[in-house]
C-alpha cells in the first residue's frame, strides 16, 4: 500500500510541475484593456533561469559598473559625459536587476 500512494504521490507532483510552464504562459491585461499596459507572463522556466542566474549577475554588473563608474568619474566629467557613463555603467544594469519583472525579457519601466 506505500508503493501505491508514493507513486500517487509522485506522480501529481509531476503533473503538477509540468503544468506550470502551460499556467503562466496566460497574457493578463489590466482592468482597461489597454494593451499598452499588458502584463508579459513568462514560462516557469524562464523564471527560475532568471532567478538563480541572471539576477546574481546583473546585480555583479551593477556593482561593478558602480565601481568602474567611480573610477571613471575624474575622466568622464573633463569630458562632459558623467550623465551617460552613469546611465550605462550603473541605471542600466540596476534596472534590469531590480525593476523588471521575474522572467520577463524588458523591464517594463519607462522614463521619458
């Protein structure tokens, strides 16, 4: 009788690890239909690929750009361009570490 329920077991389990890539594959949108507020709905996958490697290292390039843009400060105000090294070495990468959205390709965050 135990072989039965862990192989019960076993298998819902499976079942349902292998229906989370079908569940948040759903596009959801938000109450005004709006479909340039549409929420992007990634794949389990590519959540978890998010979270043990890209945030890990797109929070190293932060901190490394931090450090590369404090080093870089003397040059880069002689040269007039502190604004763009600061948004390319530091925002850039801090953006897409901490705004966007878990699995998602862009970040969703748009300044204009």
């Amino acid at each position: 009788m135990k072989a039965f329920r862990s192989t019960a077991a076993v298998l819902a389990l499976t079942s349902g690890l292998l229906a989370l890539p079908i569940q948040a594959e759903v596009v959801q949108q938000n109450a005004s239909g709006d479909p340039l507020y549409t929420v992007e709905a990634p794949k389990g996958y590519a959540m978890l690929g998010d979270l043990v490697f890209a945030r890990p290292l797109l929070i190293t390039a932060t901190a490394i750009g931090t450090v590369g843009f404090i080093v870089s400060l003397p040059f880069t105000a002689l040269g007039g361009n502190v604004g763009e090294a600061a948004q390319a070495m530091v925002v850039e990468p801090g953006r897409e570490a901490f705004v966007r959205c878990l699995g998602c390709t862009s970040s969703g965050y748009k300044q204009d």
